[in-house]
C-alpha cells in the first residue's frame, strides 16, 4: 500500500513539474566547426511562422566549453520575413557572472545556457522567416563555442 502511494505521489509531481516548464515551438541549433566561431562563418535558420497573432518569447542558446574566457558572448541576429522585410537585433548574452561562476548548467567539459532576449517578439506576417546568427565580439574568432541556438516560445493558452 505505501509503495502504491509513493509511486503515485512520485507520478503526480513528475506531471506537475513536466508541465511547468514551457516547450520552444521552434529550437534549431548550429554545429560550429572545430569550436572556433569565426565571425564570417555567419549561422543560418528558418522559421516557419503559422501564426503571427501571438506575442513570442525570443531565446538564443550557446553550448560552449566550460574553460571559455569570455564572460558574454556578443551577437547580432538579422531576420529577413517573407515579404522581404529586414530586421536587425544586436544581444548581449552573459555567460557568467561576475565572480566568474558560470550562468547556465556544467557538465564536465561543456556548458549550456539558454538565455530569452525578447520577452515581447511579435512576427509581422505568416511565412518563412530566414535568420542569421552573427558573433560581434572584438575578437574575428571566438573560440570554445561548440553550438548556438535559436529558440521561439510560445505563449501558453
């Protein structure tokens, strides 16, 4: 009987904490090349907008070795909509904190983190949105960045 209940218990907060944390309608990540982001090697994505009445939240993820001397990482991301509008957002991403503890989570050699740089991301129109990752750093190559990724969440109804 009190295993039945432990397992029970056990499920239930297995759902509950499942369904709190929100799921990226669009996650696509780059493979970087022998880890040297250079800033020519320019990261491409295509999101398939179907509806553009929601407000979005707007992410960008790095997957980096954990030995990295850079504290943020420096992007700009262009995004041409399928009309053939062009937008231009430059970010900021911090990688640790000030004492140098890392920000997103460590396993052994490589760290992650997910980092929302728009809360409030609104998509002009439907359609096919294709997007560009640029590193800015003052360095022509960022070494250590093993992927970066681009991920869209939408509003839970």
């Amino acid at each position: 009987m009190l295993k039945s209940v432990s397992f029970f218990m056990l499920a239930c907060m297995a759902i509950l904490l499942t369904s709190c944390f929100e799921q990226p309608v669009f996650k696509q990540y780059v493979e970087i090349p022998m880890l040297k982001w250079k800033r020519e090697n320019v990261l491409k994505y295509t999101i398939d907008v179907k509806d553009n009445k929601p407000v979005y939240r707007l992410g960008i993820a790095f997957r980096y070795a954990s030995h990295i001397p850079y504290s943020e990482m420096k992007v700009t991301l262009d995004m041409t909509s399928p009309s053939g509008k062009k937008m231009q957002y430059n970010y900021v991403v911090p990688l640790k904190d000030a004492k140098g503890n890392h920000l997103g989570e460590v396993l052994h050699e490589a760290a992650d983190i997910e980092k929302i740089v728009e809360e409030k991301f609104v998509f002009v129109e439907n359609g096919k949105y294709e997007c560009t990752i640029t590193e800015t750093m003052d360095d022509t190559a960022v070494v250590g960045i093993q992927e970066v990724g681009l991920l869209l969440y939408q509003p839970k109804k």
